[in-house]
C-alpha cells in the first residue's frame, strides 16, 4: 500500500482507439513487466472518443487497480 505521498517514478500513456478487445492483454502485459522492475508506476489512459467499449473496460479495470 503506498503513502498518502504518491511518487510515480515510472508513468505509462496509452492512447484508446477501438482497442477494447486488446486492453486486457495489454493491462495484464503492462503490470507483469513494470512491477518487477519498479513498483511505483502508473497507467494513463487517454480516450480517443472510440465508438467501442474500450472506456467501459478501463473503468472497470481501474476500480481493482491503482495503478490504473
């Protein structure tokens, strides 16, 4: 659990363009590999104003994740 002082050392944007069918695997890949290296990290995700679901996935991801 982090402090109240957020220190994000390491920060991730992803741009979402009609990309709700790859933002799972993409989240899962995200995590697996920066937590080993650098477990203060965050997930900025930019939405595209897609016409998919991809902002309903991020939302849910983000209510189990932090980092999200």
């Amino acid at each position: 659990m982090r402090s109240s002082l957020n220190l994000f050392l390491f920060n991730t944007m992803i741009s979402v363009d009609r990309t709700e069918a790859t933002l799972p695997e993409l989240h899962r890949r995200l995590v697996a590999n920066l937590e080993p290296v650098e477990p203060f990290f965050d997930i900025i995700v930019i939405k595209d104003y897609a016409d998919d679901d991809s902002w309903q996935i991020i939302g849910k991801r983000a209510q189990s994740d932090s980092e999200v």
